[in-house]
C-alpha cells in the first residue's frame, strides 16, 4: 500500500496497531533523522545513537497498543526516546559530564570558541540541557517539551529562560576574563 504525505500519522498509527508492518516502515522513514539527531546529542556517539534509535522504534512498535491521541505520536516518541538516552547515560555512570548536546557554530570557526561553548553546556543539569535541546535543535514547543518531561508548559518555559539566562551570565563572565586576559575571542551565540 502506498502512503501520500497527506496520510496523517495518526493514522498511521491506527494501521500500526492493527498489525501493518509497512504503515510502520513509513513511520520510522518519518521520524528516523530527526529522532537521530536527538539521540546523537544526548549520547555523543554515532554508535549508541544508530543503537539507540533502533531500540527506540522497537519500544514504539512493543508499546505502540499504549499510544493514546490525548498526547501528539512526536512527543510519545521523544518521551520513549529520552528515557531511554537516560537509562543509557546512567550504564556509563558517570559520563554525563562529557555529554555535550549541541554544537552551534561560532562567529569565528575558532576551535577554542567551540570548546568554551562546551564548557557552558557543561555547567547545564541534564534537566536543562534536555530542555535547551528539545526546545532550541528540534524546535518543540514547550507544550511538546512539556508531554515529554510530564511537567506543565509554564514550567518548562520558566525553566528554558532560567536556563538561557544562566548561559548568559557564564558568557558574559567568561568574556570579562578574556578581554582581561587579553585574549578575547567571540563566542557569541548566532542570532
């Protein structure tokens, strides 16, 4: 059976549940990259990501009979997706402080710029850092963000601008010590 891009995914979902196997396959060509680029962020490693994304799909079509339309199919799936990231990064127990979840280009192609920018995300609790990512490289809303957290849309709204605004004072602290320093070099965020 062919699928135009018209077919909504809920009814997709809808066949999925009754056992097509090819509603399915469409799901996953849907979803795949961005769900990969998600799952790369978290973990880091192209490999635990390729991993990772297959266990996710296979969690969706274990569980696909638990999906309800009271929440949108993408953020049932970011909320598989980061549980499952969570229960990974807590097998490399301790490896969160090397989790770095987005690189956004600098003004200057300064390899140091990147690193510095490392640095700051470093600062992020995993709770923040989630929230940055899902609102800042997936482009959620934070009603999405909010279903995949299980917490109220103000909350995380509240908690992304508490969290952009503590990346801007540590910015702002880091330039002082470089202009002090004599060593200044922008890392300024792209608008």
């Amino acid at each position: 059976m062919a699928y135009s891009q018209e077919t909504g995914i809920e009814e997709l979902i809808r066949l999925v549940k009754a056992g097509n196997t090819d509603a399915f396959r469409h799901v996953i060509e849907n979803y795949r990259l961005p769900l990969y680029r998600y799952v790369y962020h978290m973990l880091q490693s192209r490999e635990e990501a390729e991993d990772a994304v297959q266990d996710v799909f296979l969690q969706v079509l274990k569980n696909v009979e638990k999906y309800s339309l009271h929440i949108s199919f993408t953020a049932w799936l970011y909320k598989i997706a980061y549980r499952h990231c969570l229960n990974l990064i807590r097998k490399r127990n301790g490896l969160i402080s090397r989790l770095h979840l987005f690189h956004r280009p600098a003004v200057t192609p300064d390899y140091d710029s990147k690193l510095r920018v490392n640095e700051l995300l470093r600062e992020l609790t995993l709770e923040e850092k989630q929230i940055v990512l899902l609102r800042v490289v997936e482009e959620m809303t934070f009603e999405e963000i909010s279903e995949i957290l299980e917490c109220k849309p103000a909350t995380v709204r509240k908690r992304f601008e508490r969290t952009r605004n503590k990346l801007k004072r540590k910015y702002v602290i880091e330039e002082v010590k470089n202009v002090e320093q004599g060593t200044w070099s922008s890392i300024a965020p792209e608008r």
